[in-house]
C-alpha cells in the first residue's frame, strides 16, 4: 500500500511538473509578440528622436549661419 501511495505521489508530482512546463510554454508564446510589439515601438520612437535631434542641430546651424551673415552684413555697412 505504502509503495502505491509513494507511485501515485511520483507521477501526481510529474503531472504537475508537466502541466507547470507547458502552462509556461504557453505563456511565454503568448508573451513573444507582446515584446517584439514593444521592441517594435522603441525601434520607432528612437528614430524619431534620432531624427528631431538631427532637424533641431541642422535649424540651429542655419540659424547660426543666418545670424553670422546679419552680423557680417553690418559690419560692412
């Protein structure tokens, strides 16, 4: 009796252990999209940061260069 209640207790704890590796599985398939979603979206808002750090550098050089002439301008005058 003892040594069929020490078999139903293993294979209780392995189809315990089994169903928690699926049920992992399942949850971590599930999670995949989600994070390439997110990693997706961090892809983009870091292109755009990319590209109002590139137009906020390149307005400031056409400022500088406009404000240089001016100046240039009146010193001839």
């Amino acid at each position: 009796m003892a040594a069929d209640n020490a078999s139903n207790a293993n294979h209780f704890a392995r189809d315990a252990q089994s169903r928690m590796t699926a049920a992992t599985a399942i949850g971590l398939n599930a999670f995949r999209p989600i994070m390439q979603l997110q990693v997706s979206f961090l892809r983009m808002w870091a292109d755009s940061i990319e590209r109002f750090a590139g137009n906020y550098q390149k307005g400031m050089e056409e400022t500088a260069t406009t404000v240089e002439e001016q100046s240039n301008r009146e010193r001839a005058a």
